[in-house]
C-alpha cells in the first residue's frame, strides 16, 4: 500500500464518535461556565481554519505559510462592513467575508499554484506579508496596531431574530453565538468531508502522489491546485469572519506570519493524514496555548517544546495515531 494514502476508520466507525462528541457539544453549556464555553467557540473557529488549510497540506501535498492572510482578510472584512456599512447581520457578514476572501485567496493562488514545494511555501508567505504591511500602514483604514473595534452588541444572529441588546448581554452572546458557531462548523465539516471524498478530493490525491502521473492520465495540476487553493482560503476565511465578534477586535497582528505558524502547528499537532487531525490539533492547540500564556511569559517556548515532542513521539498527531491504532485493532495495518 502507498504510505501516502490516508487511511482510516470507516465513515460508519467516525460517525460512531462523531454523534456523542456532537451530543456532548450541544449538552456542554449546561454543564461548564462562561468562560469555557468562549473558549470552546475560539477552538471551533480555529478547527474551521485548520480544515480548509489541510485541504492543501494533507490532501494536495502544498505547505502554505501565509493562510494567515485569509483568516485575517475574512476577519477585517467583518470589521470594515460593521463599521463602514453599518450593518449588523452575521449571516450577511459571512457572505461578505467569503466574497472577499474568495477574491484575494483567487489572486493569490494564481500566483503561488504555479510552483511547488519551498517556492510555493515563500510565495505564501510573501504575499501573506504584503497583506499585513497594508494593515500596517494604512492606519487610517485599518486602525493600524489599534485595529478595529468589533462589538458583539449591535450583532444580530438568524436575520434579526436573535440581538444582544439589554442586561447580561454578554452572557447571552457567549451561549447563543457558540450554538451559532457549532452549527456552522459541522456545516462546514460535512461539506469538507464531501470535498475530499469525491473525485476533486480523489485526483487532488493523486496530484499529492504523483503529479506526472496524475498529469498524464488528463488532471489539470495547476487547475485543480488552484481551485483546492481557493476552497482552502474560504474556510479560512470564514473561521476569521466567526472569530472577530468574539475576540471584538481585528489588529494586523492576524495578518503577521507567527498566526500562520499557528495555523500550522495546530494541524501537526492533531495530524494532517487523517481528515479529523486538524480538528483535534485546533482543538488541543488552543487549549494549550491559553493555559500556556496564563503559566508562563515563555509559552513561545513551552509551544515549541510540546510540537517537538509531539514530532518525535506521535509523528502522525493525535488523531493519527488514533487511526493506526484504529487500524491495528481492525486488523488491517499492513
């Protein structure tokens, strides 16, 4: 067997977990405060980030360091129509937001799907640099380092039928926004599944595989490259868009290239050959970064420590590691 294929559980076996962890989801703001439940929203909002960036890394074998400009895009998207429109809607902020990060992650890929490997990677992260230094710069649009304030009270949910007005605001938010984000993020997985389990999914494989081969049987590389690129910027994007009402600030700070090295780390760390790793590795990563920061100035440190234990104990990740073992007990590792 190739040891490129991703492998794993059946889908009959994945829904057998994924029902209870989704019933624990839905069950947990009646069984953890507040704050946890905020904290749980920022993971599922990475988680959706993390799953548009495997599509490039695990399923068409490109290392992208610069997805922080989508996130980022999608974020500031939110924060220039809330602010300069003046409109309020989430679900119109979404649209607008994966406009908008569709058109740059377009131009971008055009651009970076033309070569592979190392030059891909520094393309990448170029034009993710190009995208900060604007927000930079041009302070008087962007707000510069003091960003742009994105408040949670003036945001409506479900086309009006739920605001954030009144005492205990914030509250409300934190419970009604995380089902709202919940909701969106097993949209977004399912339609990820979809993708990578039909024949786009299959022949992005073989392009990850054996890109003379796959150029040989009539896959257009480039073409499918680049629309695996857009796809990918778009469900990062949207992770940006659910995220800045939470944080309730957009900073260049998103755009700079440590938040791709993020991006990064998190789906290593869950395993970027089985489709729920970057799920799990957000999931972990954002629970590991908060309680680092509280514990620690040097949680930079303790960061990097964890990924390289994580690289030389479980070099395929936590869920990877669950799928082998998955595999071994199913009796079908060869």
């Amino acid at each position: 067997m190739n040891k490129h294929v991703q492998t794993g559980p059946s889908m009959l076996a994945l829904a057998l977990v994924a029902v209870p962890v989704l019933a624990l989801l839905v069950m947990l703001p009646a069984l953890v405060d507040t704050y946890q439940i905020v904290l749980v929203t920022y993971g599922l909002a990475l988680a959706i980030a993390a799953l548009g960036f495997n599509l490039l890394l695990g399923y068409t074998g490109l290392l992208s360091f610069g997805h922080s400009a989508y996130f980022g895009t999608g974020a500031y998207t939110v924060a220039f129509i809330m602010r300069d429109l003046g409109v309020h809607s989430m679900e119109l902020c979404i649209l607008g937001g994966l406009i908008g990060t569709g058109l740059v992650a377009a131009l971008f890929g055009f651009v970076c799907v033309r070569h592979t490997r190392i030059f891909f990677g520094i393309l990448t992260l170029a034009l993710s640099q190009v995208l900060w230094s604007l927000a930079f710069k041009f302070f008087w649009i962007t707000g510069g380092t003091d960003g742009i304030r994105v408040s949670y009270t003036g945001l409506t949910l479900l086309g009006g039928a739920i605001d954030f007005s009144g005492p205990g605001s914030y509250r409300r938010f934190a419970f009604d926004y995380y089902y709202y984000v919940l909701a969106i993020f097993v949209i977004a997985t399912i339609v990820m599944w979809v993708i990578v389990h039909s024949p786009f999914g299959k022949a992005l494989q073989a392009i990850r595989d054996n890109e003379v081969r796959a150029n040989f049987i009539g896959i257009s590389v480039r073409r499918y490259r680049w629309t695996a690129f857009v796809i990918s910027g778009v469900f990062t994007g949207l992770a940006g868009v659910l995220w800045v009402p939470l944080n309730g600030l957009t900073t260049p700070d998103i755009l700079y290239w440590p938040f791709s090295g993020e991006i990064v780390f998190m789906t290593v760390l869950g395993g970027f050959r089985a489709f729920t790793g970057p799920i799990v590795g957000a999931m972990a990563f954002n629970y590991l970064r908060t309680y680092a920061v509280a514990s620690t100035e040097y949680w930079q440190l303790l960061l990097g420590i964890v990924l390289v234990v994580m690289v030389l104990v479980l070099p395929t990740g936590i869920s990877g590691t669950l799928v082998r073992i998955w595999e071994k007990l199913a009796g079908r590792d060869k």
